[in-house]
C-alpha cells in the first residue's frame, strides 16, 4: 500500500459520492 493505491482508493470514493450525490439530485427533482 502506498500513495498511488491511497490515490485509487480515494478515487473511487470520490466517484461513489459524486455518484450517489447525482441519484440524490434526480430523486428529488422528481419528487
């Protein structure tokens, strides 16, 4: 474990978030 896979962790992380945060967005526009 090192720098480049922390990187990657927080990568997909952050993907998951933005993605999660967008269903959310939709959702409640719809709503």
């Amino acid at each position: 474990p090192g720098p480049a896979s922390s990187g990657v962790v927080f990568n997909r992380v952050s993907v998951a978030a933005g993605s999660a945060a967008l269903v959310v967005f939709v959702a409640a526009f719809i709503i």
